[in-house]
C-alpha cells in the first residue's frame, strides 16, 4: 500500500515520467541496450535474492 502510493504520488508530481526521460535521452540510441540491463536487474533480483513478489510493481516501468 505504501509502495503503490509513493508510485502514485511521484506519478501525479511527473517525477517519473521526467527521470525515465532523463535516463532515455542519456543512452540515445542504446535503447536496447537499456532494456537489457533492465531486465537482467529483475532477473537477478528476483532469482538470486528471492525477492520477486516485491519487484512486480516495478516490472511496468522497463
């Protein structure tokens, strides 16, 4: 409850949307490459620490 309000609250403040954008203009045209490394941090996170079930609200935003 207290993870999926501070998502909103950064959302409404467009926080997010802003850093997302930030990060993309920073790779240019390795957007692929971005994409990778996001999920490679998701799956390691949720295979080697097991903490899978805490990571699902983040998996929308790679």
């Amino acid at each position: 409850l207290i993870i999926g309000g501070s998502f909103a609250v950064l959302e409404k403040t467009g926080v997010l949307a802003a850093a997302i954008a930030k990060i993309v203009a920073a790779v240019g045209k390795r957007k692929y490459l971005l994409l990778c490394l996001i999920t490679l941090f998701f799956m390691l996170f949720g295979s080697l620490l097991g903490i899978l079930e805490e990571i699902v609200p983040l998996v929308p935003l790679a």
